[in-house]
C-alpha cells in the first residue's frame, strides 16, 4: 500500500517521522545498507543494537529479538547460542 511505501522511504531517508515507523511496524529486525541514512538513524536509537555488519548490509535487532535466532554451523547442524561464532 501506499502508506507502507511512504512509512519506508520516511524511515530509509530519516525524514522527520521516521522514529515513528520503527514503533508502528511488528518487526524485530532491519536490514538496511551501511550507507542509507536509516543506519544513523538505528545506531542512535534505544531499544536497537546493531548485530552484524557488512560492506552491502548492516542488521539491526529490537531489544530482547537477538534471542530468537536460531544459530546454525555450515554443515547446518543446530548449535548452542553460547557456542556460535558467527552470524548467525
């Protein structure tokens, strides 16, 4: 809808407003490029934590959402949360 298209670009670009969206969407994670505007706008927000970044993408997880991953090694067998050394 349109009014979801004018909530992203707000939040992408950091329009005035743009905090508002991060409260009235049910996600507990953004992915946006490292150079959007949005990512400034992510570091500084409470209740956010940057949880991996790359050149191409940085992931941003609500307090208390990192819990709900599910780690994986490459050979695609579950591991232990306190044992993962990557992402996830």
């Amino acid at each position: 809808p349109q009014r979801v298209l004018r909530d992203y670009l707000s939040f992408y670009l950091s329009r005035p407003g743009a905090e508002r969206v991060l409260a009235a969407y049910p996600h507990d994670f953004a992915i946006i490029p490292p150079a959007a505007q949005a990512y400034t706008l992510l570091r500084g927000q409470r209740g956010w934590k940057l949880i991996y970044q790359d050149s191409g993408a940085a992931i941003f997880a609500r307090a208390g959402a990192a819990n709900k991953l599910a780690p994986i090694d490459p050979s695609g067998a579950p591991v232990e949360p306190a044992n993962a050394g990557f992402f996830p």
